[in-house]
C-alpha cells in the first residue's frame, strides 16, 4: 500500500511522539536552518511499545541496541539492490494498486529505476525511503519513510497486501516523523491521499497532519485527493511538492 494508492488500517500501534518544530515556524528560518549541518540517522531496529528511533544500515562503531522486556518491532534500514525482487513483488501487485491501476509496474526494470532513486537519495542526501523487515526472521513487510527534495520532505509508506491492516503503516509513518525532527526539523513533512482512500487519511489525522490542499490526482482517474502537511506552510512549499512528485 501506499500513502496515496494502498488501503492499510492502523489501529493496532501507538507511538509517543516528540514535536522537533513549532507549528508556525517562517519559511525564511526553514532556509537558514537547513543550510546548517544536519545529524545522520543511524539503524531503526525499534520496539513496538516504543517510540521508534531511526537508522541507516550503518550503526555507529561499538553501538548496541537493547530491548530488554519489550517484543522487538519490524527493522527499518537503507535498501540495497538485494531487495529489487521484494520490492517489484509489492509494486507489481495489482491488489497494491487498487485506486490508481495505472501506478502498478509492470516490469522489473520499472522497479529497478525506482530503487535507484532510492538508493541515491541516501548517497547524496543521507536519508530515504526504508525498507521494513521483521525481526528476526528477515521477512519483508513494506517500505517507505521520507525523501528530501530541496527544502522539504515527502512522506510514503508501501504495505504488501497480505499484511494490510496489521499497524504496519502507522509504525512506518510515525518512524518517519521522528526521524525527520532530528534530521532537520525546519523542513516540513507532505504527504498525499486520495480522499477514497480512508485508511491512509486515518494514519495522516494520527500523525497530526493538516490538510494544506484539496484537489484531484489526475494520474488515478482525476480521483479526489489531499494533499497534507506536518505544519503551516507557504504555497510555494505545496508547489515544490507537488512538482517533485512529478518526478517520481
């Protein structure tokens, strides 16, 4: 599933979040800060009865997480080639599609295109989409997370349908708000929804997100759709959204 073309309940996880910015910050103060140097996320190897905490593959040297008395929670780490056959599994499943046919893929290498996106947001901008895996045993259950454009991040999440309405979506979500406040918090959070899609509005009302926009998805049947945000923003912020999602 995804943000704006999945179908994923959420009810089953609750997260403790932490706000990294105030909700009327200026846009002129997010440019400021974001050419400050930034922290990179390290490893998401996080408990489900916790708030989760953000990684790369890499963890710093010597480090060691601990989950004493707590069911560990799925694995969220930088995706690598290794995980082109999961991932174009999830894409090219129609049942993932099911509010924009048009968006499923319908060959390997479409998703092979796709994953190099992915791989060289994390090269050049030090963070990314996830790939989500259970612990221990490794099995694959989804993607997604934040990308940076410019001065502002988009937010997806991609649930196989076999695992819909397990909190999968919400776990990936609330990961990403979290991560995008230590990565830089002045940057603000989109993410889009057709509004038929019920579940993924759900998640965006949990995470706090306000609508910023209403208009329709020309790519899904001119389907109704939100565009929302993690704060106030400026309309050429929606812009820049809505442009690189153009790209994508």
């Amino acid at each position: 599933m995804s943000c704006d073309t999945g179908s994923e309940a959420s009810d089953t996880t609750t997260f403790n979040h932490r706000s990294g910015d105030s909700a009327d910050e200026r846009h002129s103060t997010r440019r400021a800060v974001h050419r400050s140097t930034h922290r990179r996320p390290t490893t998401v190897n996080g408990g489900t009865n916790a708030a989760p905490h953000a990684t790369n593959t890499r963890r710093p040297e010597g480090h060691t997480q601990r989950h004493t008395g707590r069911k560990r929670g799925p694995h969220l780490s930088a995706p690598t080639m290794d995980d082109l056959a999961d991932l174009h599994a999830l894409f090219a499943d129609p049942r993932t599609w099911w509010n924009a046919p048009n968006h499923r893929h319908t060959s390997l290498d479409q998703t092979r295109a796709l994953l190099e996106y992915w791989l060289d947001d994390w090269a050049h901008q030090g963070i990314g989409y996830w790939v989500m895996r259970d612990n221990p045993t490794g099995r694959f259950l989804g993607a997604g997370g934040i990308r940076r454009t410019g001065d502002i991040l988009s937010m997806r999440y991609y649930i196989p349908p076999r695992l819909w309405h397990r909190g999968y979506g919400s776990y990936l979500a609330a990961s990403a708000q979290k991560v995008a406040a230590s990565y830089d918090a002045a940057l603000p959070i989109f993410l889009a929804s057709l509004a038929r899609n019920y579940a993924s509005c759900l998640i965006a009302d949990k995470l706090g997100f306000v609508v910023v926009r209403r208009d329709v998805d020309f790519t899904a049947d001119a389907a109704s759709r939100r565009i929302y945000a993690d704060r106030a923003v400026m309309p050429g912020d929606i812009a820049a959204y809505l442009n690189m999602r153009e790209t994508m």
